[in-house]
C-alpha cells in the first residue's frame, strides 16, 4: 500500500506559505467529503473526488479537524474516506500531483491515528524554500550575523557593560546546546527599578531577527487573580467565552523568537507553575489541546524589584530554571551623557530637512545644558531631550 508525505507549516509562516501555493490550494472539509457520499453510486463518488483532485496541487486538511485533534470521532471516518479515494485515483495514475498539508499543532496526532495512509511529516517551509533567508531567531541565523547582532546590541544598550558581554555569552552557547538537542527556549530574568533598558534588551533582540514582525509582549501586571491562566492561552472546553488567550494569539501572529514576559513577579502562582513547565519543556499546550512548540525561542521576563526581593515573589524552582539572572543599574553620569549624545542626533537625522543650521546648533547647545545626573529613568531623560528638540517654533513649518 502507498502511505503519504505530509507536510505541514507553521502559523508563523502561514502567509509565506499561502502566498505562493494559495492559488492551487483547496482547503476541504468534512462536509464536502459528506456531500462526496450522497449519492450512493460508486460512480457518481468517484466522479465528486476526482472534481476535487484535479483541480488543484495542495489539500489542507486543517478545517477538517479546527483544534479538534484529539475527538478522533468528528474528523477521522471522513479523512479516510479522503485518503482511500485519493490512493484509488493515485494507483490509477489520475492524481499523481495533489500534496496533503497541514497546520503543524495537528500534525502529529494525524500521523498517530492514521500510520497506514502517512509516512511521516515534513515541512512545507523547506520544500518551498520559504526560511531559507528568513531566519528570526538566535540559533539558525550564521555566526558572522551572531557577531554583527552581539556589536549592534552593545552599541544601542547603554550601560551595564557586563550584563551585556554575559548575555551573549550565554546565547553562544544557546546555540550550540541547541543545536545538539540539549536546550529548547533560551531565558532571562532581568530585574532593576523601571527605565534602565529591562524592556529594551527584548526589543533591541526583536528588532535584529525579526524587524518586520510584531513584538511579542504580555504584560503580568493584570495575571494575579485566580483565573489568570486562562487569559494567557484560552479558557478550556465548556466555558463560556473566549477560548484565546493572549500569549497564543500574540505567538501566532508573529514569526519573532523573543517574546517579553513584563512584571513578572505580579503573576499567580499558577502562571508560575506555566512558565516553569514551558521553560521545563520548551513547549506547552493551550486550553484546546493545541501545543505550541517554543524551540530556538528567547523568552525575556522582567520585574522592578530588587534582586535581593525576589525570592518573596519567585520559586527557588523557577529561579533555577532561568538561563540567565541579572539585576540591571542605572547608567553613570557619563553613560547619561553618551545616551543624550546619541539620541540627539538620532532624533536631528530624522528631522534632517525641518531645521537648518543655525537650529541644530542651537539645540545641540541646549542639549549639553540637560542635568541628566538626578535622571534615573530613561524614559524622563527622553521626554527632557524630545522637549528640547521639539520646542524650535519652526520645526513642522
């Protein structure tokens, strides 16, 4: 008996895949199978199939089972009466070009319950040659890529020199344990008070690997109540409302391997024991059976507290499970300085065209007169550059 590839894709990539197969793509579902059998004439049924079979290259299977994988009951007696007619018209050479693809989450429980009609999964991402350069996260990009990333972080985070020669430290070797299997989510726990480049690290790391995408950020903030989980990856079957949560609809509408936990101390302890069982693993499964596979991702938690306050709010279970600690300081005066410096001509190039000379001059001078040394927070010492900068009459004229 001929057994069949199936290939799947993931979410992340769902548009890169569907804007160059779409066209020839048919996604069927079990009520089209339903109607293939109405008619009791095996004729007439072969004739409804091989209408379907012939007009297009791709079967998505997904809507046959719409986070469903484990009721076997409501998708499987169609999906083998699928197969058995595409296998009768393959064995008579009628349909030799029709490839069965798949939302990756179904994937492995398609393959487990039907091991006679699949051979096994592969990726549609690679059969289409659509990652080969578009690599978002930390372990595939080249080593040459790694470095340029390691300079440009340390260039646009001030301050806190060691943390940052640390962190790529510890991703070197990421990379390597990953790439033996060893390690699956890359993760660190940075605390400090607000405003001193917690929040940036992620952003920066976001920004090298995945600058098109969307930034992946849940705030914990409003996770201390009881129910929390569900807010984070869905309510579970049978309760009323959303079954979404955010953390898996922020993963499936971005292809960024950095994902920012904020505030993390102000969770419940039973998004504790989530994350715990995430970094454990390096997947995890939402309230609808549904698993998310986490691996090559860098997951970023933050909290305002002191390092020496962190064991009140965080397990000593949880703490060891982070790949990397480390309590952020605010800059020096000097790095205050360096940051004014910097932010100021980034803000003049962009502006280049709305002053002239004589402005630029102007605001360059006021900028030098900035008392950055009571400054702790970052973001003060934006909004005391951004006013000096967009207080010239004639900036937007």
């Amino acid at each position: 008996m001929n057994r069949i590839t199936l290939y799947s894709y993931s979410t992340s990539y769902f548009e890169d895949v569907f804007d160059k197969i779409f066209p020839t793509t048919k996604l069927i579902t079990n009520a089209e199978i339903i109607e293939c059998y109405k008619n009791p004439n095996p004729e007439e049924i072969a004739k409804s199939f091989n209408n379907i079979f012939s007009k297009c290259c791709y079967i998505d299977l997904s809507l046959m089972i719409l986070g469903d994988v484990e009721r076997t009951d409501t998708w499987l007696q169609p999906m083998i009466l699928l197969l058995q007619e595409y296998l009768k018209e393959f064995n008579e050479h009628k349909c030799d070009n029709i490839t069965f693809i798949i939302d990756k989450r179904y994937a492995e429980g398609i393959c487990q319950n039907l091991p006679y009609f699949f051979s096994g999964v592969e990726r549609i991402e690679e059969e289409l040659e659509i990652d080969k350069n578009n690599t978002t996260n930390i372990v595939d990009i080249p080593l040459e890529r790694f470095h340029d990333v390691e300079i440009s972080f340390a260039q646009n985070l001030f301050g806190n020199r060691k943390f940052k020669q640390r962190l790529f430290e510890e991703l070197h070797k990421f990379r390597i344990l990953n790439e033996i299997e060893e390690r699956k989510v890359f993760s660190v726990f940075l605390c400090g008070p607000s405003g001193i480049g917690k929040t940036e690290t992620a952003r920066l790391l976001h920004n090298y690997l995945a600058p098109k995408e969307r930034f992946i950020k849940i705030n914990l903030g409003n996770y201390s109540e009881q129910n929390a989980l569900s807010s984070l990856i869905g309510s579970p079957r049978g309760f009323i409302g959303s079954s979404k949560g955010e953390l898996t609809e922020k993963i499936n509408s971005s292809k960024s391997r950095v994902i920012l936990i904020d505030e993390f101390e102000k969770a419940s302890v039973e998004v504790h024991n989530f994350f715990l069982e995430l970094l454990s693993d390096g997947r995890f499964t939402d309230s609808m059976g549904r698993e998310y596979d986490l691996d090559k991702y860098i997951v970023l938690f933050t909290s305002n507290l002191d390092r020496s306050t962190i064991g009140e709010s965080i397990s000593p279970e949880l703490r060891s499970r982070f790949d990397l600690k480390y309590q952020l300081v605010p800059l020096n005066d000097a790095e205050k300085r360096e940051y004014i410096d910097y932010k100021g001509n980034y803000y003049l190039e962009k502006l280049d065209g709305n002053l002239n000379k004589t402005q630029i001059e102007i605001i360059k001078k006021e900028l030098t007169t900035i008392d950055a040394h009571e400054i702790v927070n970052l973001r003060e010492l934006n909004r005391a550059i951004e006013s000096i900068i967009f207080s010239s009459p004639d900036i937007f004229k």
